[in-house]
C-alpha cells in the first residue's frame, strides 16, 4: 500500500521527483504548492502516483551492488562457469545479473552448490 501523504512529502521536497513535481506544477499552473493541493492533483491525475513509482523503481535499482560468487563452495565442474560469471559482473556490471541469478540456481537444482 502506498502511503500518499509521504509520496506527496517527497514529491515536494526530495529532488529525485523534480520532474513529478514540475509535472505537477505545470498542472497546477503554479510554483508553490502545499502537500495537500499535490494530493489532490495525484488523486485526478493517476499518472503522476505512475510516474513517482517509476522513479522510485529505478532508483533502487541502480542502488544494487552485486558481489561475486564464491567459487569456494562449488563443485569442480561449476567453478569455470562461476568465474566467467564473475568476470562477466567485473566487466559488464548490471548486464549480468540475470546469468548470476540462473547460474546460482542452476547450481543449486544440480546439487553443485554444497
């Protein structure tokens, strides 16, 4: 659940929605709002909530560190794989994150991963 007051708190106030709120102020054909006039403008206009909840998305996103696979737990046949996977995450950096995630279970459907 969405907590609406503090999404309108951030739109005014924290500058990673800067674009919501010009958005809003554009809407609102004025500079200053109060919290309340944004509630409103969010509750007539579903895509500014929409467009806050993108934002916060990939903010979050691009806040996500991967570390390597320790390949000390793996079995023989699964280290090689395991380290190009680590050099692919050194190298590429979010690209990889999905060969991470299907090696790792993969390794684990398999039983390689003690």
């Amino acid at each position: 659940m969405t907590h609406l007051q503090r999404v309108a708190n951030e739109i005014k106030n924290i500058g990673l929605y800067d674009l919501v709120l010009q958005d809003v102020q554009k809407i609102a054909q004025k500079t200053t709002l109060s919290e309340d006039e944004i509630l409103n403008i969010m509750e007539k206009n579903p895509q500014i909530l929409e467009d806050y909840k993108q934002i916060n998305v990939e903010y979050n996103l691009s806040n996500i560190h991967l570390k390597d696979i320790n390949i000390d737990n793996l079995d023989e046949s699964c280290k090689k794989k395991a380290q190009r996977v680590n050099s692919n995450l050194t190298a590429n950096g979010f690209s990889s994150i999905e060969e991470k995630s299907r090696f790792k279970k993969l390794a684990k459907e398999n039983g390689k991963l003690r």
